[in-house]
C-alpha cells in the first residue's frame, strides 16, 4: 500500500494546503431590508428584534407579588444594606424571613439578626424600615424583628458564601 491511498479514504481524497481564506463574518448592514408591518412606503430595517424586549416587564404581575414593581424595589433595598461585621447584604446573608406588600402598597419586612447580641440590633431595624420606606411606591413600612427560627449559616445565598470564602 502506498502512502497516497492511506491519506485518502473511500469516496474522498485529502488535499493539503498552506493557507486559507476565512468565511465572511455575517454583519447587520448585510442583512436584507425588512418592510415593516403596518408602514407604507420605502422598507425600514430592522436591527434588533428583541429591542426593548428583554427589558420590558412582564405584562398582568402585581406590583406586590414577585417580579412586580414594588416587591422588586423593597429587595433591591434590602440588598444594598450591609451587615456591618461581614461584608455580605442582609438579604443575602439569609437575614430576611419574608416581604410581604399589600394591595394598598404597605410593605411589612420579617427578619432577623445572627445573635440576639448582635451590636446592631437597636439600629438595623430602624434603617431597614427606612430604606424600605424609601422605595417608589410604598406607602409605609412595618420591620417585625423575630429570632424564631434562629438564625444559622445554612440561610445564606450562594453568593454570600462564595463571597466569604465558604464553598
């Protein structure tokens, strides 16, 4: 057997090369003119079909459940207020027990601290309700400091033990 037929196989036959010519890389500007629905006249392009798309609510969601308005903007607040002794938010560090907004846009935080003796324990409450209170929308809000359950490592996020070097 030569080396000829081992660099060939049935039906094909191999071909070397020293360089070759990259494929076009696909552009928006070569892509062909759209008309648009409802419009006369010249045809417009369209370059980003999902414009706006992705960024735009969920039509139908209370403002109060998950993904509404206000509920979105109370965690939002709650993530930007920082346990002063770990690097870590409180929601992330599982100090949050739940939020809960009425219709009339009250928002009522439960939560907790890591110990009872925990040196913030006089002034968290006060400026979680405060930055709650902040949030567009809600009309008032209620902070219930709770220490059952207790409080333990496993609530917290993923992120917040990545963060602390825990996994």
């Amino acid at each position: 057997m030569s080396d000829d037929t081992s660099a060939s196989g049935p039906g094909f036959t191999v071909e070397e090369v020293d360089s070759v010519t990259p494929a076009p890389r696909a552009r928006v500007e070569d892509a062909p003119d759209q008309q648009v629905p409802g419009e006369q006249g010249a045809p417009e392009r369209r370059r980003d079909y999902l414009d706006g798309f992705l960024a735009e609510k969920p039509q139908g969601i209370d403002p109060s459940q998950p993904g509404g308005a206000i509920y979105d903007g109370v965690i939002d607040a709650l993530k930007e207020i920082f346990d002063p002794e770990i690097p870590v938010n409180i929601y992330d560090l599982g100090l949050i027990y739940g939020v809960d907004v009425s219709p009339e846009s009250s928002v009522a935080v439960t939560m907790t601290l890591t110990t009872p003796h925990c040196p913030v324990a006089e002034s968290m409450p006060g400026e979680v309700e405060m930055r709650v209170a902040a949030v567009p929308g809600v009309r008032d809000a209620e902070v219930n400091l709770v220490w059952d359950p207790p409080w333990d490592m496993a609530k917290m996020s993923d992120e917040a033990k990545l963060e602390l070097g825990m996994l």
